[in-house]
C-alpha cells in the first residue's frame, strides 16, 4: 500500500482545504512531520484512518466526539480525501461524516447523513465504484489484508503502547497480539472444546441420575423384600464409575427376593379360597330358611287385619257411588256459583258509581250518561288550539326578557369600547416608542459583540503571554543549575575512567589464571601479576558516574525542550495579544461586556413590544366594527319588541273566552276529563250489572234441569253428594288397595314352601352371615397379598430391564466425555499432559511472538551497536501463572538474558521501535504479502543522543531496501535538520495549515 495524496476540508483544527503530496514526501525515503502541540499533527494521521476505515484510532473516536473543524465556515462540508495504491489498483476514497449544516430555506440547521465514494483509476480515467459504505469498508479490508485496529499498530507506529508492550505481562501481550492476529479462532476453538466438556459432562450425569433414579424407584418397588445393606445410593454418586455394577447387583437381590414371596403368597390364597366358598354356602341357605319363617307369619297377621276392616269397606263403597252422581251435577253448580258472584259484584260496582255522578245525572239510565259522555268529550277536544295559544302567549314573554337582557348587554359593551377608542391614540403613540428604543438598543448590541469578542481573544493571548513568560523565566533558571549538574556529572565520570584506565592491569591481573594464557601478552607464566593501587576503581563505580552523568543530560535536555516551547508558545501569544497589557485588554473587555449585556437586554424587549402594537391595532379594528354592529343590532331589536306587545294582546283576547272561571287552559281540560271518566265509569257499570243478572237466570235454570237427570230430588242433595277430587281418590285409593290385599293373601296361602319351613325350627342368619363375612376378610388379605407380589415382581422386571436400557446408553457418552474432557485440558493448559500449562491461542501467539523477536532483532541489532538481541521465551511463570508469551533480551556485552523491563529510557525506544517494525514486517506477511509502503512512527526520538540518533535513522532509511517511505512525528528540533523531505503544521488563529518544505528552506 503506498499513499499518493491527501486533501482534507473543515476536519479537525484544519479549516480551510489542504492537501497532502506524499508522492513528494517519500521521494527522499524519510520525511518528517512536526509542528507545535496541539498544531494537527496527530489529525493527518487520523484523517488517513478515517478514510480508509470511516473512523479514527483508539479514544479519538469516543462517543460525542465531533471531527468537525471548530475553525470552519457554516456551509463549509466537512470532508476527507485520500489517494493510494493497494493490490495493484490506484484508487480514491472520499469520506464525508455525518455533520450538521444551514437549512437552505428559513432558520437553524439540518442534519447531513455520513457519506462515501470510492473510484478507480484506470486507462480510461476515474470510474465510480461505489457509494456503500459497508461495501467500500469490505473492499479496503481485503485490498490491505487487515482491519482498522492491526492498520493503527502496523501502520501508524505507536511507540508508547509497544514500549508498554515490552514491559507487560504474558495477559496484556497475549491481549495485544491477539488483536494484531485476529487468533480469535483458536480461542473460539478452546471456547467450543470447553462448552462441548460442559455438555457432555451434563449428559453423563444426567444419564447417572437417570440411573439413580430408576434405581430409587427399584427400591421403591421392592419395598421391604430387599436387603437394605445392598442399596446402592449411600455410597455412589453420579459420576462414579462403580454405579452400573452395584446397581446391577442390587436389583437381582430384589428380584429374587420378590419372586419366593409371590410363591408363599399363592400357595396361602388357594387355602383361604377353600374355606370361603364353604362358609358362603352355610350363609345362603341360612337366609333363605329365615325368609320362607318370616314370610309365613306375615301372611297370617295380614290376614286378620283384612277381615277387621269389612264395615268400613261397605261405606267407602256408598261415598264412592254418591261421588259418581254428583259429579254428573257439579259443572252447573259452578256455572251458578260463578253467576250469582259476578251479579253480586256488578250490583255494588253500580252504586259506587252512581254515587260519585252529579245529583240530576244519578237516576239517569245507561243511553242518557252515554250522551252526556259525548257532548263532554267534543268540548274537551275543543281546548287544544287554547292550549298552542296560551303556550305562545308563554314564549313571547320569554323573547321580551331576552331582548331586554341582550339590550343591557350591548350598551355595557357600547359603552366600554366607546371609552377605549378614546384612548386610542396616546396607546399607539406609547407601544411605538417602546419598540423604536428596542430597536436602537438591538443595533448596538450588534456593534459591541463585534468589538467584544476579539478583546476576549486578546485578553486571552495576553494571559497565555504572561504565563508562557514565567515559565520561560523558571526554565532558564532550571537549566543553568541543570547545565552546572551535567558537567559536573561529566568531569566526575570522566575522571573515575582515567582513574580506571591507569588501575587496569590490576583489573586484567584478577582474571588470571595458572597454566593459561593471557589475553594480553599470550603468556602462560604469570611471575608478577599488578595489584590495585590505594583508591582503584571498578568498573561498577565507573558505570554508575557514567549513568549519573546520563541522567543529568536527559533532564537537560528534557529542560531545554520545554524552554523553547514556552519561548515559542510566548511569541504566538504576544503575536496575537499585540503591545497592550493584561489590565488594560482586561478593563477593555469588561467594559465592553457590561455595555454589550445593557444593550442585549434592553434589545431582548424588541419582540415582545412589537407583537403588542400589532395586538393593539387588531383590538382597534375589532372595536371599531363592533360599534356599527351594534348600532344595527339595536334598531332590529326595537321593531321585534313591538312585535311581540300586539300578538300578545290579541291571543290573552281568545284565551279570556276558553278559560272561563278556571286560571289555566290545563286546568280547564284537567276539569273536563274527570267528568268524562265520572261519566263513562258510571255507563259501563250500569251494562255489566243488566249483563249479570240475565246470566244468574240462565244458571238457575241449567242447576235444576242437571239435578233431576243425576236422580237426584232436591238441588241441596245433588250439592252434599258432590265430593273434592282429592277426597274421590283418597277413597278410591283405599277400595283398591283392600282389592289387591285380598288377591296377594290368597297367593300365599296357597305356597307349599312357606308351611313347611314354619314347622321348621327357628334359622340363625346373623352368625353364618359373621362367619362368611371373617372368611371374605381373609380371602382378600391373602389375594391383595399375592396381587402387590405379584405386581412387585412385575414392575422389578420392568425397571431392571429400563436400568438396563440406561446403563447401555450410557456407556457411549462416558467415552465421549473422557475425550472431549481430555482435549479441552490440553487446549486451555489444564491437563497434566499439557507440561507448559499454555492455551492453544497462546501458543498459536507464541509462534508469532517468535517471528516477531526474530524480526526485530535484525534491526535492534544495528540501533544498539551489536548488543541486544530479542528473544521469546516459553518459559513456565511461577506459581500457578501460565507461559508461552515471554519476551527477554540478550545482552551481548555481557552475555547475560535478563527481561526488557529492565531497558533504559534510551534503550526501551531502541526495543520498542524495533520491536515495531518487525511485528509490521509479521503482519503484513500474515495479511497475505500485502505491501506496506507508507509507515508512520510516532515520537521517541527525544531520549536519543546524537550517535544513537544516526543509527536509528541509517535503520529507518534501509527501509527503502523493501521500497518505504517512512514518516516521523517528532518535536525534537535536531531532526529537521537531518530529514530533508518535511511536512508542518503551522497552527494560527483561523486554523492550522500544512507547508511542505525542505531542510535547506528551514536553515
């Protein structure tokens, strides 16, 4: 992959459109990227991500974060454009992010959905290839071969995380190549290898539970024919490997018990059977014995009571008869009765109703009150077009009312508006002046926010003056005790090395040894070895003078970085403060503030004082239309008055006439229809007591005419033969049942059986019946006896076979468990077999962590002179630790292997940037020999010395041996005058821009 060029617009502190030639950067192999914090430098790179990946490394992409330019105009589109070079294919990625921006109609804003295109460069031109965002995200990751999080690491060189990397534990390495490798697949098989032991861990114990189980209901079945010692339960488990033996064991014990109990079970059924059916026998004919006695003496007794009852037999028998002949007569007394009732009640119907008629009207007959009826109801039915008259008579006093109350109403309201239009106008002169005074006080709130926000700006630049100014001036003092510290550091260590340099044969005279030969003259003898003088120095004092003197020029130099940064911080901010002092930008800027917040809130009223003229107006011209309404309304309602008086007059003439003495229409009418109810009651009366009488005759006669034909002589007789129904049957009820008495009597008379078992002597039923009842007893305590054995050895046989079946079954997943218990301990480093105790993913991580060491080294070796060398150790952690992602450097000089925590600041950069390059070198060749042509690295460069300095850069420059350019972000100052392709960000008050220059254009 290898970027052409980069335009970015309204993107993080870049307001104005820049654009990026890297083609001219990598020519010279190394460029340098620099410029003041908080410049962008860190924005280009994010900017390369984002439009690569549609977002930006690490924490910058945090929820809420905006990558909008703070800097840029309103309608400026935030906008990022990168061109490059990947699997052969030129291509242009261009990103928008979704952004807010001006309604291009009325007020405010509108949201703007992200967008992307993506094109390609052919023979032909640019071609479109997309606007998917999904689809341009998927095509990017197979043309790079990695995601976004291995192009931040390979990528865009972070020297600060791999210098945490060297000092971490096996976890967080793990976590960091696992990220790099996307080894997500090893885990996920470990994943998998321990839900797969977990399930089938559940399925043998689930089987040995089944077993138990089935086991329990063994016992439960065997009841108390099984020997309880051999129960299996208390000492098995599920799980244990001897539960299917005892189990076995302890069913056939229950089964053989269960059968010898069903055979003594049998055997003592057949016997009690024998002695029941016998004494069942002796019942029976005990029973029947006692029926035939019992039968005999009651026939007898009944006998006696039949002949006592003979007399009354014979007068059942006359009632019975006289009940017939009546019967023939009872349908004309009722008709009679009934007669002579509604007679008797028609006749006192008739005087209450001639009681309450008027006294000329109470000896009238039936045709006269029928006249008087009708004449009453013509005068009755008359009264309706009085009663219409009288209720609009009613109405027009209700319209009068309401026309006086609406009169009321509309003079008030005359009268208001009268006085409100008088008012008018000294009211609009008032609500005019209000608003033209907002409005002068909105014109200079306008003018003094122009002027108050730069007076803030400087106010602001002129306290970053003044605070960069006394860190300037704590700095220099700082640095010259730092300076004096240096060298006197240095003349102690250098006077400590010729102190050693003169004590060194003695030094050389320690390592020798008799018979061998010295490695300075070659001699084997050794007659006058030198000894250390008073005061010799080893080479531990030398090392740490050398190392004190090393620290003492980090923190120099550390002081000197920070002094030219606050040198150059002050001179931007008294650029942009200008020759004023802080007490007077600040007295400024207060004043103006004070004026601008009296002129805004007077302006605030500006609104408000507007829309109350218009409201007045609107009530003006309201009023105004009222009035004349008013005066239109009121003539109308005079000639409706007049109206309502004459048709009021004329109905109270006709209703005079219809009343006559009653105070109401309604109580006239009232009046009549009582005397038409008098009337009529009175009529009808009188037809229905003539209609009575006639039916009472006719009745009399029927009665004497029925009477004669019964055979009876007097109407009184045929009256007393007539009994009740109920009576009737009872009598009936008893002739018959003396008939069929006698009929039964003779049956039994004439049984043989029954005398013959009376000569007998008296039967005992109830003793054989106990006896039969004790033998039943015992007959179904020996049957259910033999039942529930046999229905033991039934259900024993049914669950050994079910135990059986279980047992069969489990054998296969106590096999599958063993296996797949036994990978996944080697795949997660707990099986014993599993010596270095390391997971699968880590040692998958470990084969990459060695190729990245061996990387590495190739490198390191040329940064550090020949001296370290990374090495991977699998070594097992102590204590109950894991191993397989250790990480150690040999020392050459000392021949030693110890861990990269004890690095130096100088030699942790070393490692660290090494270590870099050879984890980008490994990825790439694992993201399928995709080439990296374009490298960032990110700071680390301060902590070199001049020496260490030129090597790292001979390293970074045989990059372009793989054909790289390499890009370094870095403030330390000597750089730019070593690197001559340069890219800076120039940060200013509008938004920072980007210049390419070159080391002669910067001298």
């Amino acid at each position: 992959m290898r970027l052409h060029r980069l335009a970015v617009t309204a993107f993080g502190p870049f307001a104005d459109p820049q654009e990026i030639d890297f083609d001219a950067l990598s020519g010279a192999g190394i460029f340098l990227l620099h410029g003041p914090t908080g410049a962008g430098k860190t924005s280009v790179l994010d900017a390369v991500c984002y439009a690569l990946y549609g977002s930006v490394p690490g924490a910058r992409q945090a929820p809420g974060t905006s990558l909008r330019s703070d800097h840029a105009a309103a309608g400026t589109p935030t906008e990022v454009t990168l061109e490059l070079t990947a699997g052969g294919r030129r291509l242009e990625i261009t990103r928008r992010p979704e952004q807010e921006r001006p309604k291009k109609r009325g007020t405010g804003t509108t949201k703007d959905k992200a967008q992307s295109w993506l094109r390609e460069h052919t023979g032909e031109g640019w071609e479109a290839l997309s606007r998917s965002h999904q689809e341009i995200g998927e095509e990017v990751e197979q043309l790079l071969g990695m995601s976004r999080e291995q192009f931040c690491q390979v990528v865009l060189l972070p020297q600060g995380e791999f210098a945490r990397f060297l000092r971490a534990d096996e976890a967080a390495r793990g976590r960091l190549l696992g990220r790099l490798f996307d080894t997500r697949r090893f885990a996920a098989v470990e994943t998998l290898l321990g839900e797969r032991r977990r399930a089938a861990e559940a399925r043998v114990r689930a089987g040995d539970e089944k077993v138990l189980h089935t086991a329990q209901r063994l016992a439960q079945a065997a009841g108390d024919s099984a020997d309880l010692r051999a129960w299996p339960l208390p000492g098995h488990q599920p799980g244990d490997p001897g539960l299917a033996g005892a189990v076995r064991a302890w069913a056939a014990v229950a089964r053989c018990s269960a059968r010898e109990r069903l055979d003594v079970a049998e055997y003592a059924l057949a016997a009690v059977e024998s002695r029941h059916a016998a004494a069942r026998l002796a019942a029976e004919d005990a029973r029947e014995l006692d029926r035939l006695q019992r039968r005999h003496a009651e026939t007898a007794r009944r006998a006696a009571l039949l002949a006592e009852a003979g007399p009354e037999r014979e007068r059942v028998r006359g009632l019975l008869d006289g009940a017939r002949r009546g019967a023939l007569v009872a349908p004309a007394l009722e008709l009679r009765g009934a007669a002579s009732s509604a007679h008797l009640a028609a006749a006192h119907a008739e005087t209450a109703a001639r009681a309450e008629l008027p006294p000329p009207l109470r000896e009238a007959g039936a045709e006269q009150l029928a006249t008087v009826e009708q004449r009453l109801r013509e005068e009755l039915g008359a009264l309706g077009a009085a009663h219409r008259a009288e209720q609009r008579c009613a109405g027009i006093g209700r319209e009068r009312a309401d026309l006086e109350r609406e009169s009321r109403a509309a003079e008030e309201q005359h009268q208001e508006s009268a006085e409100w239009l008088e008012r008018w106008q000294e009211t609009r002169t008032a609500l005019q002046e209000r608003v033209d005074a907002a409005q002068q006080a909105a014109t200079l709130a306008e003018q003094l926010a122009g002027r108050l926000e730069p007076a803030r700006m400087n106010l602001n630049a002129a306290r970053r003056r003044d605070e960069f100014a006394a860190d300037a001036e704590r700095a220099e003092g700082e640095l010259l005790d730092l300076r004096e510290e240096s060298a006197a550091a240095r003349e102690s260590w250098l006077e400590l090395k010729e102190a050693r340099l003169r004590g060194i044969a003695a030094e050389l005279a320690e390592a020798l040894v008799a018979g061998e030969a010295c490695t300075v003259c070659g001699s084997a003898e050794h007659p006058a070895p030198a000894r250390p003088a008073p005061g010799h120095v080893d080479r531990a004092a030398e090392d740490a003078a050398h190392a004190a003197f090393e620290e003492a020029e980090q923190a120099r130099a550390a002081v000197e970085r920070r002094l030219a940064a606050a040198r150059e911080a002050r001179a931007e901010a008294a650029s942009a403060a200008g020759d004023a002092t802080t007490a007077e930008l600040l007295a400024l800027t207060a004043d103006l503030s004070a004026r601008h917040a009296a002129a805004h809130a007077a302006a605030a009223g500006l609104h408000a004082a507007r829309e109350q003229l218009a409201r007045a107006e609107r009530e003006h011209s309201a009023r105004s239309a009222d009035r004349l309404d008013a005066e239109t309304r009121a003539a109308a309602r005079a000639s409706r008055r007049e109206a309502l008086d004459r048709e009021q007059a004329s109905l109270e003439a006709e209703l005079a006439l219809v009343r006559r003495d009653a105070p109401t229409v309604a109580a006239r009418a009232r009046t009549l229809e009582d005397r038409v109810r008098i009337v009529a009651g009175a009529a009808a009366c009188l037809r229905r007591a003539e209609t009575a009488a006639a039916r009472l005759k006719e009745a009399d006669d029927q009665l004497a005419d029925a009477a004669f034909k019964a055979g009876f002589d007097t109407i009184e007789a045929a009256a007393d033969a007539v009994l009740p129904e109920y009576e009737r049957t009872a009598l009936q009820h008893r002739s018959d049942a003396w008939q069929a008495e006698e009929a039964l009597l003779a049956d039994r008379l004439g049984e043989s059986g029954t005398a013959e078992a009376a000569a007998l002597p008296p039967a005992a039923p109830d003793a054989a019946e106990a006896y039969a009842v004790r033998a039943a007893a015992k007959l179904r305590t020996a049957g259910s006896a033999c039942d529930a054995a046999r229905v033991r050895c039934t259900e024993l046989d049914r669950l050994s076979r079910q135990m059986e079946q279980e047992l069969r079954a489990l054998g296969p997943l106590r096999e599958a468990y063993d296996r797949v218990a036994r990978l996944a301990g080697l795949t997660a480093g707990t099986s014993a077999d599993n010596e270095r105790r390391m997971r699968l993913e880590a040692y998958v991580l470990a084969a990459r962590l060695e190729q990245v060491a061996a990387a590495a080294t190739v490198r390191l070796l040329r940064m550090s002179g020949g001296r370290y060398t990374l090495v991977h150790s699998d070594a097992r952690a102590g204590g109950r630790g894991r191993s397989g992602l250790g990480l150690h450097v040999v020392d050459a000089w000392t021949g030693s292997e110890r861990d990269t925590a004890t690095l130096s600041g100088g030699e942790t950069f070393f490692a660290s940037l090494a270590l870099a390059l050879g984890l980008a070198d490994v990825v790439t060749d694992e993201a399928g020999g995709t080439r990296l042509d374009t490298l960032f690295i990110d700071e680390g460069f301060g902590s070199l010395d001049d020496q260490a300095l030129d090597e790292v850069l001979d390293v970074l420059d045989s990059l372009r041996e793989r054909d790289r350019s390499v890009g370094i972000v870095s403030h330390v100052a000597d750089l730019r005058t070593r690197v001559q392709a340069q890219l800076e960000i120039v940060k200013q008050r509008g938004g920072s821009v980007v210049r390419h220059r070159t080391a002669a254009l910067t001298d």
